[in-house]
C-alpha cells in the first residue's frame, strides 16, 4: 500500500526526531519510531518523548521537558524546513 504525502512527511518527521535524539542509531527495517508532544499547564511546557521500537520491545527512548524540550522542538522545526 503507497503511504499519502501526509504519511510521508510524518515519518521523515519521526525519523528526523529520532536521530537528533540518537545520533548513534541506524535504523533497521524490522524498527520503527514512536514520538509523542505535548503541551501541559498553563504556562504551555513542552514534553517530548522519542522512542525506537524493534518488533514490540522498546529499545531506545528519550524524554524531553522544559527549555531542552523547547530547543529540541526549534532545531526539528529548522531541520524539517530544509
């Protein structure tokens, strides 16, 4: 089955995401990346959570929060619009 545009760009995205958070990682084919946002409170802080999965066992994952949560988001952000 051929993934729309939107599919596409939401994997580069996941992709993108994952490798600024593990620059070490080589994906695999039998991996694939879960990436989760949010804004919480009032004051809209940032959480981000990045994770690699092989089959069902999670084998990388990173959390993000506060000003390293926002700067991870402006540099996806920047990376995203090259």
């Amino acid at each position: 089955m051929e993934n729309s545009g939107d599919e596409r760009w939401f994997e580069t995205f996941r992709m993108q995401a994952a490798h600024m958070a593990f620059p070490d990682w080589s994906p695999r084919p039998d991996e694939w990346v879960s990436f989760y946002a949010s804004l919480v409170g009032q004051e809209a802080a940032v959480t981000a959570e990045i994770a690699v999965y092989r089959d069902n066992e999670r084998i990388r994952f990173r959390h993000y929060k506060g000003e390293e949560a926002r700067s991870f988001w402006l540099e996806l952000m920047h990376r995203m619009a090259e």
